[in-house]
C-alpha cells in the first residue's frame, strides 16, 4: 500500500513539478493529498503571476486536478490548525491537513517550515527539481 503524502502549494504552483507529483501519485506510488485551501493558495499566486492565463483555464485546472486523484481533498482539518504552533502559523493549515489525512510526508520547497514539522512525526521531503 502506497504511505500517504500531503502536496504543499509550492510544489504545486511549478506546472512541471505539479504534474511529477500528479504523476507519481496516479502510477500508486504515493496516496497524494491536499485541501482546498493549499489549492487557494497555489492557483491563486498562478493567478497573481500568470495574469495572461485566462481565470477559467486556472478554475479546470483546479477541477482536473482534483480529478486526476482519487479521494485527494482532504477535510475537518481546520479544528487543528488553532492547536498547533509552528515558527510560521501560515503553515499551519498544511501540518493539520496531514495530521488528519494521516499523512507520513509533506512534499513542501518551503525549507523554513521544515522546523515543528518534525515534532509532529512527519518527515519533509524537498524536490530538488523545483522549477
């Protein structure tokens, strides 16, 4: 049985990364997940930085992802994020998302966030291919 992962919004912002990840997750190598709000905040700095790619096209993506992966959303986080206190509270929401998913690994580029995270059992794990 493939261990269970939670994809950060940075990893799913690269188009070439996001669609690795998808990837693996489709060939079970992994049970890939995320929330909403991850999806919020990728596609929103897409939105932010891409403001030649038409808002529709942005909204299938959204649609096509969460397609592409079985039982990927993950929800009834949001009750831990107020328990958890990590250096940068804007991570919360991705920590309590694997706790609840029962996650073992963050793929995540955000290095900083790394500290807490360990605390909480769940190993970080950085692509080295980030562009």
């Amino acid at each position: 049985m493939a261990f269970t992962v939670v994809y950060d919004a940075n990893v799913l912002y690269p188009n070439t990364l996001r669609d690795l990840l998808i990837r693996v997750a489709q060939a079970g190598l992994v049970q890939a997940k995320w929330t909403s709000e991850i999806l919020d905040e990728a596609l929103g700095s897409l939105r932010r930085n891409r403001p030649d790619i038409p808002p529709d096209k942005i909204d299938r993506l959204r649609d096509l992802m969460n397609a592409a992966i079985p039982d990927c959303l993950v929800t009834g986080y949001e009750p831990l994020i107020e328990g958890l206190k990590l250096p940068d509270a804007k991570d919360r929401h991705v920590v309590a998302a694997a706790i609840k998913a029962g996650a073992q690994v963050i793929v995540t580029r955000n290095v900083v966030a790394e500290t807490g995270w360990h605390q909480r059992g769940l190993a970080l794990v950085v692509p080295l291919t980030c562009h």
